[in-house]
C-alpha cells in the first residue's frame, strides 16, 4: 500500500512524454546501423568463403586460326588437371561467358562474332592449394598469354569497402550512443531542477544520493525500453520490408543479404536493452554527479 | 545530544543571524525556541538538522562534530531527527499515508507492517479518515498533522519543530504539544520553535530566548535552556 507512486513525480515531466520518443528514433536508426553492419559482415564472409578456393584461367582468343583456340584450352586443362592440390577444372561454356557479358557488351556479345577469351573455373584444396606462381608460369608455357587470376586483388579491395562500410555503421551507433547519453543527461539535470523542492525533502529525512539517484534511474531505464522496444519493432518492420523488396529484385549476389540468423536477431534485440542501460547509467551518473557537487 | 559552541550564523555575506550561541541540549530533554519573526529561530533549527553550516564556532550532534560528516553521514544523521516544518513540505502527488511513510521508505524499512503503524499513527493524528487523501485537499491543519506525523513515525532520536502550532487552533495547538510531551516522555530530544510565548508558559520546559543578533539566550520561562553560554 505504502509503496505506490514515486518520491519525484518524473512521470509528470514533459520528459516523460519526449524521451521515449528520441530514444526510441535513435533505437530504430541504430538497430538498422546495426544490421546494415551484420548484413555487410554476411556478405564479405560469403565472397571470402565463396573465393578463397576458387581461381579462374583465362586463355585469350587465338583470333589467327578457327581451331587453335580449343587447342590451347585443352593443354591448359591438362596441365591444370595433373597439378596437386587443383581438384577441378572447368571451362566456362561459351554460351554462359556471352550471357554474363551482355550486361555489359550488349547483344553483340551474344551474337558469337566477338572474339571472347576462354575461361577455366578451377577449384583448388584449400589445405594443399598449388604453388600458384609456378602454376602461372607453367599455363603460359602451355598456351601464352594465359592468366591466372586468384581473385585476391579484386576480393581485397571488396573488404576493404566492405570494412569501411562496417566501420561507418559502427561509427554511426557511436554517434547515436552519444546522442542518447547527452539527451538522458539534459533531462536528468532538468528533472534535478523542476524537482529540487522534493529532492531536498528527501535529503532532509535522510536520503542518501543513491536513493535519489535510483528514482531517476528506474524513470530514465522504464522510458528508455519503453521507446527502444518501439525503435526495434519499427526496424525489424523496415528490415523485413527491405529484405522482401532484394528478394524480389533477384540481385542477391551483390546485396548484402538481410536475412539475418538467430544470434545476429538476437545482437539486434539486445539493442532496446543497451538503450536502457545506457539511459539509467546515465541518468545515476548524472544525479550522483551533480548532488556530489552540492556539498 | 546536542551542542553549540559560539555558533555564529548569517546567510552568505548578510547580517549575523545567530552569533556568538551556546548552549547544551541533554538526551531526553525539551526545548522550546522563542522569539519573534526574523529572530533566527528557523535558521537554528536549521543548523541542528544540519541544512545549513555555521559561519563560525561548532556544532556536535549525537556526540559527533558535524564539521567533520560526510554527505552520506548527514543522510544517515538525518534519519535520527524528525522535523516539522513551518511549511509542511509535504510532496503533494503522494496521498498523506504515504508522506507519512516516506522516512520509513529512505531508511529502506519496507515490510508490510508498516502499513498498520502509518495508519494508526494518522489515525492517532485524527485523520484516519484521510489516509489516501493528497495534501491540496487537505485544510492547513490537517497538512500539519501529516507533517507532524511523518516527523515522528521514524521515532527520532531528536524532534525538531517549527512553529509547528502555527496554522492550528488552541485546542488542537495544546493537543499537538501533549503529543510532543509524550514523545519526550518515550525518550526522544525535543526542540520546537515558537513565537507564541503563551503556549510557551503554559509548559514547564526550558526556554531559548532569541533576541535578535546580538545576545541569544535569555534564559527560560520556568527554567534557563541547557548550560548556557
């Protein structure tokens, strides 16, 4: 019966009523911060994985004579196929070269008049992966001019841009951290100043700063969930809507894929959580701080 | 219980309030505080329950100089004295009952029982009918006597009042006293600001006299208050 309302009536307070609001904002665009991160993550782990055994031979066009080309792609398969540590070799069909160009090329490419390179797709043993180099130089004795292209150049500068963008999301929840934290500190010290009458009451029947501190703490940690709950409902909807909107468009192979699993779903629903704490540490720190200074 | 040692007082760089002011209050004794308005008989009882720092001389309460107590040493000093003040200050989102409670909640003593003790405490008090009422509905008396309980449902140690008959009629004003009489019988120390010198000498408890700035203690009605200077 005793135990009802709160010593310092902060629900009264306009920030009772905006503070959900921005916390909840900031949930939401760190929450998509958040995945945008994850999804980045998912995606140079599926290039990383999806390359690191993969190299591709390309034997360019012998443009002198009709069969020769075929030729020159046989020796490249012969000497790929009796290397150790290459478990398959593959020639990229013509028709599937000229499908992947056409974006690019146009419907000349599919046309078969362009003199196209020949590609080889080769797997290699990941545990027991050729001397590349001496690899090389082995297929251009078999057909000159052949390269050998292992990717990394191409894969490296891709994490890269996967990295920075990584690092940019992560500096955006920094950001917003910092946002939250300056916001939770502005309404505490306004809380401390509407209800400095009340404060000094229970300072006066022998409250400790703690107990004070605790009341705005359990105000700054129930509004903080309140509109963290609502921010990460808010960005699983958008989430949900941008990952229907990729399926559709059959770009996969270069959006980041948004369908996160359960521990990343799980990271992102820690979000609200974070926001709370990080709202009633703040909102402790502050009132300690301040009646600290009042001695 | 109690001691002053040529306490002086003045807010900031104003005239002195309180100078030059000793005196002793024994464990289990009762006070009265007179003076007329603006003689500095809150800024004293503002001294003892250690809101305010005296400009000069020193200040021991419960056997301990309160120069030399932390923030968090006040707080639990705190809890041993009740006080009424002359503006009630009662929180006024909180019903009576649970002003009342309010020392019992800072102190952390939060068992059920509690409840029974807030009640028949109000209801001691005559506003068993008003235990849920917010103090904006209650009349000025009534706001007193919630003030008065919550000062003495902790059972300090020391009982400080403010002109705590101020807002109350003669009868209930001499009830409110025999109330703090039974209090003091029980043990606890009581000091209560007045101006109403009537009331005053229709008790035989000692006296402190201020009289302005200059010599503050003129000795009691029926008895000097404590050692003196």
């Amino acid at each position: 019966m005793i135990v009802g309302r709160r010593d310092v009536p902060l629900d009264n307070d306009a920030s009772a009523r905006f503070l959900p609001w921005l916390i909840g904002f900031m949930v939401y665009l760190a929450a998509l911060a958040l995945a945008a991160a994850i999804a980045v993550s998912n995606l140079t782990e599926r290039w990383d994985k999806g390359l690191s055994d993969q190299v591709t031979v390309q034997v360019p066009p012998d443009i002198e004579s009709d069969g020769g080309q075929d030729a020159r792609v046989q020796a490249v398969l012969e000497v790929l196929r009796g290397k150790v540590g290459v478990v398959r070799a593959r020639p990229v069909e013509p028709a599937r070269m000229r499908e992947l160009l056409e974006p690019w090329l146009g419907s000349q490419a599919a046309t078969g008049d362009l003199p196209l390179p020949s590609l080889i797709a080769v797997t290699v043993d990941r545990g027991d992966p050729p001397d590349l180099d001496a690899l090389r130089a082995e297929l251009r004795e078999a057909a000159p001019g052949a390269t050998l292209d292992d990717h990394q150049r191409t894969l490296g500068r891709l994490l890269e841009i996967a990295h920075s963008l990584q690092l940019l999301a992560m500096l955006v929840v920094a950001l917003i951290a910092g946002a939250a934290v300056v916001t939770v500190v502005f309404v505490t010290r306004t809380g401390l100043a509407v209800h400095r009458q009340v404060i000094e009451l229970l300072h006066l029947i022998g409250a400790r700063d703690g107990y004070v501190a605790s009341q705005f703490q359990r105000h700054a940690l129930r509004l903080g969930l309140a509109g963290g709950v609502a921010g990460l409902a808010l960005a699983a909807a958008t989430l949900f809507g941008l990952s229907k909107v990729f399926e559709s468009g059959g770009e996969a192979a270069v959006i980041p894929d948004l369908s996160l699993s359960p521990l990343q779903w799980a990271i992102l629903g820690a979000t609200p959580v974070a926001a709370a704490l990080v709202a009633m540490l703040t909102a402790r720190f502050t009132v300690l701080r301040t009646l600290a200074r009042l001695s | 219980m109690v001691r002053f040692e040529n306490v002086t007082f003045r807010y900031d760089a104003g005239p002195y309030v309180l100078r030059d002011l000793s005196f002793h209050l024994r464990p289990g004794s009762f006070h009265f505080v007179l003076g007329a308005s603006g003689a500095g008989k809150s800024s004293l009882l503002q001294l003892m329950y250690l809101w305010q720092r005296p400009s000069g001389g020193a200040i021991s309460l419960f056997g301990r100089d309160v120069g030399e107590l932390s923030r968090q040493d006040k707080a639990v000093m705190r809890r041993r004295i009740g006080v009424v003040f002359q503006d009630f200050r009662l929180l006024d989102h909180l019903s009576a009952l649970e002003n009342v409670a309010l020392p019992l909640r800072v102190a952390g003593r939060r068992n059920s029982s509690l409840d029974e003790h807030v009640v028949e405490l109000l209801s001691w008090v005559g506003l068993g009918d008003h235990i849920h009422a917010l103090p904006p509905t209650l009349s000025g008396g009534q706001q007193q006597r919630v003030a008065i309980a919550r000062a003495v449902i902790a059972r300090p140690s020391l009982l400080l009042a403010d002109e705590p008959t101020g807002n109350v009629d003669d009868r209930l004003a001499l009830r409110l006293l025999y109330l703090f009489e039974e209090l003091n019988k029980m043990g606890t120390t009581v000091v209560i600001a007045t101006h109403n010198e009537q009331l005053v000498e229709r008790f035989p408890h000692p006296v402190i006299r201020l009289a302005g700035s200059d010599n503050m203690i003129s000795g009691g009605t029926r008895r000097t208050a404590g050692a003196g200077r």
